[in-house]
C-alpha cells in the first residue's frame, strides 16, 4: 500500500495538498483533524459514529466512492449546507483509489 494525496479546502477557502495514508484505516474525517484543517471541536464531533454532520465535505473531484449509507444518508437529510455531492469524511475510508481526491469541507451549522 502507498500513501495518497489530497486537496482539502478548509473551511477560510485555504487549500492544504496533504498526503494520507492508506495502511492506517484512516477516514477522511481523521486526516482533516490530523493536519489541524479545521478549529479543534468543529469537526467529527460524534467520534467518526455518522451521528452529527460536523464533518460534512463536498466531494470536487470525480471519484467513485462507496454508496451512502443509510445512516449517513439520514444524516445528512437533517444538516445544514446539503450539496448533491455532500458527503460525511468520517464516512470515507482512506485507501489508494482516493489518490488525487479533492474536497471541500462544508461551513460550519
């Protein structure tokens, strides 16, 4: 497995390439906590669980990502800023087919 690379837009519009990696069942969510990409206590708020959308991003690049889940999908019908490409990161797993993700974490609700 290989380390992937990422670009994160935080929430100031500031763009972070960060590179993940992919042997450390990471998500997304984490990787943003990690390198500090959003003020502590703003995101993954409920511990990666799919309950609070404090990790909600949307999802830029064309990458074909797992299905939503019913809980995810019952979470975001209930938050703030919804895009047809909103997803939670704590719902992405970091593996090597994410290599060149890019994304957009949503404004804080």
């Amino acid at each position: 497995m290989q380390d992937v690379n990422i670009k994160i837009t935080d929430r100031n519009g500031v763009v972070h390439q960060v590179v993940a990696p992919t042997d450390m069942a990471m998500n997304l969510m984490e990787v943003v906590r990690s390198y500090e990409l959003a003020e502590e206590g703003t995101i993954g708020i409920c511990g990666g669980m799919a309950m609070c959308a404090s990790c909600q991003c949307y999802v830029v690049s064309n990458h074909e990502l797992p299905e939503i889940s019913d809980d995810e999908d019952a979470m975001l019908a209930e938050a703030f800023h919804v895009q047809e490409n909103s997803r939670l990161g704590c719902q992405i797993q970091i593996n090597d087919q994410l290599e060149g993700l890019e994304v957009v974490l949503a404004p804080e609700s």
